[in-house]
C-alpha cells in the first residue's frame, strides 16, 4: 500500500519505528537534543507486542553480570522519571530466589548480588518456612531474597515515557504501518500514511524487527514465541498479595529448560501472576491462535503451583498472552546496521528486556548520535551471530 500523500517529512533528524518500551524510550533521550518522530504500527495504547500488562519484575540479580551493571543505572533513571513525571512507577517487594545450591545459575546469580553488596537475605528451611508459610519449599532448594526487587508498573511507565517525549517536542505517528526502507546518507521511511526522512533510524520493532529488516536485505537469527501470561486466584484473598509483603518470585529448575516467575496480587484483586519463562513458535500477526503448547505450558504452571503454591487455585483464572522476541543465546542485539552506519537495531530482549529499558534507551540514543557508548557493548553485537545472519545483499 502506498502512502496516502506524496508529501515527505524531511525536519526530523531521527526517527524512532515500534513504540514498545524500548523505542519510546530511545525515542525520549534522543528528543533532549534532536527532533525525533516514533512510528508505531498500532494506534497506542495497544497489547500487541511484547511491552503492554500492568506489571512487570524489576531486580539487579542477574546470571551476567554486565546486566546486573547496568540495573544499577536502571534504578536511577526509573527513580528520576517518577520524579520527572510525578507519578509511582516502581514498587519495592523484593525477590524470592528458589533453585538447588548445586544450580550453576542459581549459584551465580547468589554470587552476582554478594559481589555486587546487593542487600540480600539467606534462610534455613525453618525461617523460610515461617517467613513463607504459603510457599511449600521441597527439602533439596535454597532460597535466596534480593531485597532490591519489586515491580514495575507497566502500562503507567510507558505511557509516563511517551508523555515526556511529548512534552519535550518529540512527535507520535501511530496507526502508520511501514511498507519501505531505503537506506542512504538520509534514510527514508514510507509508511501507509506519509514518507519521512532524517538522518538516523533506530529500529526497536520487537518480534516485528526482522519483517523491517527485510527492507534492508537483513535478517537476524531472532525467535518470536507467543508467551501465555497467567493469573491465579487465591483461595484466601491476600495470602499471597502485595499488601501483605508478598515478594515477587523465581523459580530455577533443573529438570525444564526453562524457569516460572511470579508477581504478588496486585493487577487483578485476588490473583497472583505467575508465568513460564519460555512459549510456543508463533508469528506476531498470528498470536491469539491458541497453540497446543500454549496449553501444555498452562498444565505444567498448574502442577507446580499444586505443589510449591497450594494457596493458589490451580486453575487459572485469567490467560493473557505477549511476545518474546529471542536471541540464541537470550542477550540483546544493541547495534549498528552492517551496510548503513545511521540504521541502529536494538532487539531480541528475550523476554527480560523491560526493566533496563532506560539504559538500553540510552545506549541505542548514544549510537543514534555517533557518541561512545555507555557499556561495552561487545555482548550485544550481532557479529557475535555471524554464522546465523542473513544478508540479502
């Protein structure tokens, strides 16, 4: 489809495509000091990506430590948007940590927050118990608490950062589907509505980035899955709430690739968020088709909680659904275009990605501008997939 008018929009020095957390707030530290147009497929607010929901985990442990690096800035800037804007961002709950000692991830992520002095609290099974007594914790787990964590609130936070963006001179173009790229030392932009220009592109797509890249003859080694995001009732209301000092929680295993993570009731009165950390293949133009590993992933939530959370009904009583835009080995993609140099890609934040949101900002507005970066940012660049890429040049 072409755009609507002929007309290019060429008083832009850079425009930001896919308005999920990571872009607006790239977009929001690039209008400081250029003028800056975010595009979104989407008319916004939407639940289409992989950045809407109330709540989301915010925590410095971390089984990389450059992550756990970088939260520490993380928690400054959320601090100072809260002040900026006014308004409660983040809620402190702290985090619960379950897994084996023998766990290699376990083991470094309790190491990762005592190098760090990260405020920290171990237990026996018998203060555990008494200090979690709606937790079943089998004989063979430890349990740490990072007493840093909580949560962050979601949809508010993202709407804060596209309001401040705003309210700095930036511009939103949503319901605008892009339809072609071309590259060059001014990169054009054609969209279902109009045709803009400007001298840098950053594209924070999510599970939609390489469908963009296409128009760049890229590809990344990207996995999108449909992650099927459920809430669980309490048999008695509060058990398990945040008013009540409920921490936040994960859960490592030994025996399944992947781990489930909690949040206390707070979104949905009387029900307690509780995922699985992986999901089903899935194109993001077909996420509510309901997978059968969809449901498996629902029965495997449901045996857990019957054992480890017996205060939960083990049916649940809400399933949502976001994407995870993956990378093979589940670390960002923060980096330059190979061909074009003012093409920026940031992507595959694997299902972890939001919390550092303000840093990853940050960095792909430093990239943006030709400036150093931040962070060493040799984990994050895609020459690390060179085997994997696929150039369509």
């Amino acid at each position: 489809m072409a755009a609507e008018s002929n007309a290019v929009y060429s008083n832009f020095d850079t425009i930001v495509l896919g308005a999920g957390i990571q872009g607006s707030f790239t977009a929001y530290h690039l209008c400081k000091n250029s003028k800056t147009v975010l595009i979104d497929q989407f008319t916004l607010p939407h639940s289409r990506g992989s950045s809407h929901g109330q709540t989301r985990v915010i925590r410095k442990s971390y089984f990389k430590d450059y992550y756990t690096q970088m939260m520490t800035e993380c928690y400054q800037l959320w601090k100072e948007l809260e002040v900026e804007a006014n308004v409660e961002l983040f809620r402190q709950t702290g985090m619960l940590v379950l897994g084996k000692e023998g766990n290699p991830e376990f083991q470094t992520m309790k190491s990762t927050l005592v190098e760090n002095e990260i405020s920290m609290e171990s237990f026996t099974s018998e203060e555990f118990s008494r200090r979690f007594p709606a937790v079943n914790l089998p004989e063979e787990l430890s349990a740490i608490f990072d007493k840093s964590a909580g949560i962050l609130y979601a949809d508010r936070a993202l709407k804060t950062v596209q309001d401040l963006f705003q309210r700095f001179g930036g511009t939103i173009c949503d319901g605008e589907k892009v339809v072609d790229i071309q590259p060059g030392s001014l990169v054009t932009v054609t969209t279902t509505a109009r045709i803009y220009r400007a001298k840098s592109l950053v594209i924070t797509a999510g599970p939609w980035t390489n469908k963009l890249l296409n128009h760049l003859r890229l590809q990344l080694p990207l996995k999108t899955l449909r992650i099927v995001v459920c809430y669980w009732k309490e048999k008695v209301p509060g058990t398990y709430g945040i008013r009540k000092s409920f921490p936040c929680f994960l859960r490592i295993f030994d025996s399944v690739e992947h781990h489930i993570y909690g949040l206390p009731s707070n979104e949905y009165p009387g029900l307690m968020k509780v995922c699985y950390h992986s999901g089903s293949d899935a194109d993001p133009d077909e996420r509510d088709i309901m997978f059968q590993d969809s449901l498996e992933d629902v029965n495997l939530l449901s045996n857990f909680l019957s054992r480890e959370f017996p205060g939960l009904d083990p049916k649940p009583a809400i399933i949502e659904s976001c994407m995870y835009t993956m990378t093979p080995d589940q670390d960002f993609i923060l980096d330059h275009h190979p061909e074009h140099n003012n093409i920026i890609i940031g992507a595959g934040f694997s299902g972890h990605g939001f919390k550092l949101a303000p840093v990853v900002g940050k960095v792909l507005c430093e990239l943006s501008a030709g400036k150093e970066p931040s962070y060493d940012l040799s984990p994050f660049k895609m020459c690390r997939f060179q085997s994997n890429l696929k150039s369509l040049l």
